[in-house]
C-alpha cells in the first residue's frame, strides 16, 4: 500500500501492526464511552476489532496475501500471545492467595463450573431439539452448527477445537460458523453483565472488596522480602518467561478419552489452561531458593491489559469476517439462549444456594464461562485484581466440562 504518492509504503507485517495498533486505540476511545453508567471498557476493542473485520478484512488479506503471508494465521498468532500474556498475568496475580481462597471454597468453585456448563449444556440440547422442531433437514449439520455455538457462547477454544475433531470432516466448517456467531454475544453478553449486577445491586465495592480479602489468621505464607531475593531483571520478565514456557508444555499433555489412545479424541489443558497453572504455582511459592520467580505488579498489570488486547483483535477480527458471510438470526439467538441460560443459573447458584459474595460470585461466572473479557472487567469494576483468584480456581473446572459436554452433545445428537 503507497500513502501520499509513495512516499510513505506499508506492506505485509507492517500494514497489519498498524491496522491492530488503529484497532486498539480506536477500542479503548469507545470503551470510554458510558451510557447510564455502563461502558464497555477493553471489550470496546473487540467492538471495533469486529467492524474492521466485517469491513476490511478482503482488503487486508489481499494485501497479506500478495506478499506471502496467512491473514488469518497472523491473527491467530496475535490473539494466542495475548492470552498467554493475559493468563499468565492472572494466575501470578492471584498465586499468593490462591491456595488459602481454593481451600476456602474448593468445592463451590468446582459446583460453580460444573453447573454453568451442565445449564449451558442443557441449553444447547433444547437449542437442537427447536431446530429439529422447524424442520432441520440436516441432523448432523443442525448439530455440528449447535456444538460451535456451544463453545462460543462459553467462549471455550478447547472446546472448539474438542468440537471439531468429534464431527464428521465435512461438518468441520460448520463448527467453525457456529463458533463465530455465538463467540460475539458470549463476550459482550459476560462483560455488561459482571457491570450490570453490581449495579442493579447497588453494591458498595469497598464492602465487597472487604469481603474476599477477608484471610484467616496465618493462612498468608510468610516471604522473604523482595529486597532479600535475587531478581534476574527489574521488571521480573524473566519467571513470566519461564511460567509461559512451562505452561506451554503443561498444555501439551494429552489425555485419551476413547479407545483409540492418542490417535482418538484427547483432552489438554492448552496453552491458555497450562499457563494459567504455572503461573499459579510460581506465584504461589514466589521464589527458587534466593532466586525470586515473582514479577512485579506494575509490570503484571501491563502485560494482562496489554495481553487482553491483544487477544480481543485477533478474535474480532477473524469473527467479524465470518460473521457476514455466515450470519442467521436463528443461530444468533441460540448462542443468546445458551449464554444467559449458563449465566443467569451460575449466578442464581452461587449467590442463592452456595451463598458466596457478589464478586466471588461474578469471579466464579467469570471463570466458568472461560471468559478472559468479563474477567478484565470485572477487576476494572471491582478496582480490585483479588477477584481473579475465584476466576482461577473456576477456570479448569469449567475448562474440563465444556471439553467432555461438547463431545458428549455430539455423540448422543
């Protein structure tokens, strides 16, 4: 591309740093905006990254193409390193606490999980038997489309990808149609809702906050003072590096779930859930002998704010280039249906029967419905980055049950 007669020439990765670092600013300049109170914070990113890609995304990958390189794989890449940054940042964020507010609360977090993906689930069944009802002519396509809004209505990847090596080959593609439909309001839909409750509540933050700070006498382990320890750099780069390469092969691991051992269907954490693990476990300890493994929290908070960013634009812009093309109100209003089903049955379940906080409450939400967004947030209304420790323990509860309930939707419909 030549701007002002050739003088100035952007071409391949270049032209598609400036489109993300355009989307970016223009995201955060509408996340500002509030209605009544309600704004969309980074999920303004995500709005504007969906534009660009119902708009300019032809243009975009012609221009890629025309010199070598994958649109769509670049995207990829963006949005996979700014989950990791995101994950990463979360689970050091909450290690400290993690364990004494797990062993507090392990069996509501795992209740949490595992009811918002069983409602989610039951959801989607209804979704499939409405759809036979019109007069689907296609049961398998009917639920290989369902299966795809299932894992984006959670906004679950494992799930996704779970989805897709369970189907027939030729419904590959319609898992991938359905998961973008659904993925738009999965984000959005968590994200004004972890705004809205609070409000409808009229809750007082700093009560709340009192709330899940609260710890035990002698439940805080005892550290070495910074000052005591060997830091590798000043800004702890170094144990976020090591947390992601760790959580990388952490991820990697491979569960068979059938017959066929590792040539059937498997279950991983990925990346995203290996991270967040590794991350938990050097935040928790802090340090190697006299060697600190514990970023500092300046840095914490870029890398998560950066990190979320990153990964709203690499998903928005692919979904929005889907989303034209493969647009059906039907299909919208089911991934609708299975997101506030799952939502509205977690919150009414945790708050009602288990009796948790709002934001344990809202974190736990956060976390069973994978939602790396709502939880973004969610600290931003809390003023607080305590709340992630819920959406840490939730996570791979929730994280496992999506993987297992979309395979099981496949298999029995």
């Amino acid at each position: 591309m030549n701007l002002f007669g050739g003088v100035i020439q952007i071409t391949g990765i270049t032209f598609l740093l400036v489109c993300v670092f355009i989307i970016m600013a223009l995201g955060y300049m509408l996340g500002r905006i509030k209605i009544k109170g309600v704004d969309l914070g980074t999920a303004g990113v995500f709005i504007v990254a969906l534009i660009f890609g119902c708009l300019f995304y032809k243009p975009l990958d012609a221009e890629m193409t025309a010199i070598g390189d994958v649109t769509k794989d670049m995207l990829r890449v963006i949005e996979n390193i700014g989950l990791v940054l995101f994950v990463t940042s979360v689970g050091f964020i909450a290690g400290p606490n993690f364990f004494s507010n797990l062993k507090k609360n392990f069996k509501s977090y795992v209740a949490i999980g595992a009811v918002i993906i069983a409602s989610g689930t039951a959801a989607a069944i209804l979704c499939i038997l409405i759809g036979r009802g019109l007069g689907e002519p296609d049961s398998k396509r009917l639920t290989a489309m369902v299966a795809g809004l299932f894992s984006g209505a959670l906004t679950s990847t494992p799930a996704f990808s779970a989805a897709k090596s369970a189907v027939d080959p030729a419904y590959e593609d319609i898992v991938s149609v359905g998961y973008g439909i659904a993925y738009i309001f999965g984000v959005i839909g968590v994200v004004l809702f972890v705004q809205l409750i609070p409000k409808i509540r009229h809750a007082d933050m700093k009560e709340e906050l009192k709330k899940i700070t609260e710890v035990d006498a002698g439940s805080k382990k005892k550290r070495i003072p910074d000052e005591q320890l060997l830091h590798m750099d000043p800004f702890g780069c170094m144990p976020f590096a090591l947390a992601i390469v760790i959580g990388i092969f952490v991820g990697m691991i491979r569960i068979p779930l059938t017959a066929k051992g590792l040539d059937g269907t498997c279950f991983s954490l990925t990346t995203t859930g290996g991270c967040l693990i590794a991350a938990l476990m050097l935040g928790h300890f802090g340090r190697i002998g006299k060697v600190s493994m514990m970023p500092y929290y300046s840095s914490l908070k870029v890398f998560r704010e950066f990190g979320l960013a990153l990964f709203l634009i690499g998903a928005g812009v692919a979904g929005g280039a889907s989303f034209v093309e493969n647009f059906q109100i039907i299909y919208f209003v089911y991934g609708v249906i299975i997101t506030c089903v799952s939502m509205f049955v977690g919150y009414l379940f945790a708050t009602k029967v288990l009796k948790l906080s709002l934001l344990n409450a809202l974190s736990s939400i956060t976390g069973g419905m994978t939602s790396t967004p709502a939880l973004g947030t969610l600290i931003s209304v809390a003023g607080s980055e305590d709340v992630a420790s819920a959406y840490a323990a939730t996570y791979p509860v929730a994280l496992i049950c999506v993987v297992l309930a979309t395979q099981f939707l496949i298999i029995l419909f």
